[in-house]
C-alpha cells in the first residue's frame, strides 16, 4: 500500500472516531440536561435525605406498601415514619420506643445482616384510662402488647429501613381459635363423663331406691345440661349462618322487647329482681295493661326479624339477671337518637373486668367460670346475642366497671 493511501486510511478513521463521540457526547448531554430539567421540575428530594432525589411516585409507593415503614440510624433517631406506623406508637419525640426493635436494629448494625424477627412489643401508655371503658363487639380493647414481624435492613450509610407488618389481630384470633377448641371439649365432656359414671352407679346401687331416685336426678339433670348446651351450639350455627336481615318486616320495638323480658320473668322472680322498662326516659309497664291498646303512641319501629331481635334482648336481660345480686334492678331502656334507636339492658351486677371486656363476645368466653357453671350458663349467650343483632343490621357494645354493674346497647337503624 502506498504512503499516501495509508494516510487517508488514518485520516478516515480518525474523522469517524471524532463524529461517533461528538454524538455520543451530544446525545449524553442531551439525556443529562433533561434529566435536570425533570429534577429541577420536581424540585423534590428524599423522604430519608435532602441530598438524595426521589420522585413522588415513590414516595406514594412507600405510602402504600402493606407493611409500615420507619428509617432511622444507628441510634434511633427516626429520619422517616410512614402513615401506617403512626397507629403502632413506635416514635416518640422523633425516636424510637421500643427497646426489642431497637435490640435488633443494633445487630444489624454491628454486622449488616438484614434480619427478620417476629416480635411482642410491650409500649407504655401511662395516659390512658384504667376505669371502666366500652368497646363493641368484635373491636378489641386498646392494649400495650402488640404482636410485630420486623425485618430490618441498611438502605444507606448510617439509615436503616425498618418495616413493620402487626400480627396482633391474626394471634388473637389464633388464640380464640385454641379456646374454643379446648372450651367445647370440655364442654361436652364433663357432662357425658358425669351421666357415664351416674349410670354406673345406678347399676351399683340397683337394690336401694333412695340411691337410684337420687342418681336418676343427678343423670337428669346433667343430660339437661348437654341437651342445652348442644342447642347452644346448634342456635350459635344458626345465628351465624343465616343470611341478614332474613325475613326482615317492620316490627315494634316495645311489642318486641315486652317478648323478651316476659322469656325472663320466671328467673327474675326467683332471685328478687324488680325488671323496670322505658321508653325514651318514661317508665311503662313491662306487661300490656288490661284495656289499654298494645301500640304506643310514641312506639318505634325497626325491620329485623322478630327471632334474632328477641333472642338478642332476651339473653342480654337473662345475662343480668345471673349475675345481679337479688333484689337488685335491671332496667331495659328505649331510646331514639337521630335515625337509630338504643336498647339498653342496665344491671347492678358484678361488672365485668377490664382486661376481659374485649373478650366477652367470643364463644365460651366466661369472665368467672366457677360463678357461670353455678348458674348454668354456657359461655354462649352474648356469642349468641352478637350474631343475632348483626343479623338485625345493628351493633352492639358494652360498658362496664367492677363493682358497679354492665350496661349492654343495641342500636339498630329506624324503619
């Protein structure tokens, strides 16, 4: 090859070299001064830092993620909480609170590693009341113990990103579940194994009638026992199973709550309680007067099915009535509140305590289990109740303190 061809061949290739960088550069330059413009654009920075550039898509990203998140260093200082860490009270004063968090957060970063623990979380809440409190069925009652599944991680020099998914919901109803379980067995086996061992006693004792007559009375009275709890059982499944507001009509809620109250007279009587029944403040007779018409003028009316209504009033005022001392009061009250009426079952009795007002609800749940088999109750009734008034499209709450008696609400929307 000649001389001069060589040169043209470097000159070529050297005028190429400099076209494909010169487009290179224009073409990076381009995509970096956009990239500027959109920053500027924005004029938005980090949720964990001013100095690192985030767009607002991710800031909702954050929001939205199923777990909660905190950001914070080395020492606790929180950088970041996202709106579904604020129900958890983990942050106080811009640091974190709870110590067992904080103990993983300094193995993380003594080593790095991210980590995932389950954890129960102990807060202090020295503010909050200790009295008597009301909670509806099916809320739990505020509490410091939290169940948390953590999983802690490095994001940045100093920043660690801490999610938080609450598991306190799903362990208590594990634990319901494990109750219940445990409940309904020993339920139905002290019952038969009672009849069980009567029976052969009975079989022992065949040549004294005096025995017989009084262990047939025992079997008796134990298979009453496992006959009502079974219908418990059955009434439970049925209350929980039925569709709402299943053959729903308008119906009168004095007609209704009279019913009730007449299902409890016996047991009443017995123990003394005087019953008292109002409608909207004005005391009434718990019975129809003879010659007076049944509807009031002042009566309301609400579309729910009569069985559900009824057998929800009916185990609230038989629930007072246990556990009242005798010749105490339960007063049942009618009242209209804007477009809903409250009927509320008021007793005198024990009260219920605190730690157990959440817990009320749930099937075979007995505050006191020596004082409910010495009455006979079940552990089903207010399980029962709940169903039934749900059913009716209502709610139902309670308030208690020890000492001074309970007081059941149902409110159910106006016809």
């Amino acid at each position: 090859m000649e001389i001069w061809q060589v040169v043209v061949l470097v000159v070529a290739v050297a005028v190429a070299a400099a076209i494909g960088a010169a487009v290179a550069y224009g073409r990076g330059r381009e995509a970096g001064e956009s990239e500027s413009r959109h920053r500027s654009a924005e004029g938005d920075h980090s949720l964990f830092g001013e100095d690192l550039p985030v767009l607002p898509t991710e800031r909702r990203f954050v929001e939205v993620m199923p777990y909660a998140l905190i950001v914070a260093d080395s020492a606790g200082a929180v950088a970041y909480a996202s709106k579904g860490a604020d129900p958890l009270n983990l942050v106080r004063n811009g640091r974190l609170v709870a110590e067992d968090i904080g103990e993983v957060l300094a193995l993380v970063v003594a080593d790095g590693q991210v980590r995932e623990r389950e954890l129960k979380v102990t807060l202090s809440r020295p503010d909050r009341r200790q009295d008597g409190r009301g909670v509806r069925a099916g809320e739990a009652v505020p509490t410091d113990m939290l169940y948390l599944r953590v999983r802690i991680g490095a994001i940045a020099d100093d920043l660690f990103a801490i999610f938080l998914h609450d598991m306190s919901e799903q362990r208590r109803f594990e634990a319901m579940r494990r109750d219940f379980i445990t409940n309904v067995s020993h339920e139905l086996k002290t019952p038969s194994g009672a009849i069980s061992l009567l029976a052969e006693t009975i079989t022992d004792a065949a040549d004294d009638p005096d025995a017989v007559r009084y262990f047939a009375g025992r079997i008796t009275k134990e298979s009453q026992r496992l006959a009502e709890l079974v219908h418990k059982l059955i009434e439970l499944q049925r209350a929980q199973d039925a569709p709402a507001m299943s053959d729903a009509k308008p119906m009168s809620v004095v007609a209704m709550t009279r019913e009730s109250i007449a299902a409890n007279e016996v047991q009443a009587d017995a123990k003394q309680i005087g019953i008292v029944l109002s409608l909207n403040g004005r005391v009434i007779p718990v019975e129809v007067p003879e010659g007076e018409p049944e509807t009031l003028d002042d009566d309301v009316l609400v579309r729910v099915g009569r069985e559900p209504f009824t057998t929800a009033v009916k185990n609230l005022v038989e629930n007072a009535i246990h556990y009242s001392p005798a010749h105490t009061t339960v007063s049942v009250g009618i009242g209209v509140v804007g477009d809903r009426v409250r009927i509320r079952v008021v007793d005198q009795g024990i009260g219920i305590p605190k730690e157990s007002l959440g817990r009320i609800f749930e099937r075979f749940y007995r505050v006191d289990p020596a004082r409910s088999r010495e009455t006979g109750g079940s552990g089903l009734g207010l399980a029962i109740t709940k169903h039934c008034v749900q059913e009716c499209g209502g709610t139902i709450s309670v308030w208690s303190r020890e000492g001074e008696g309970s007081t059941f609400t149902i409110e159910l929307p106006v016809a």
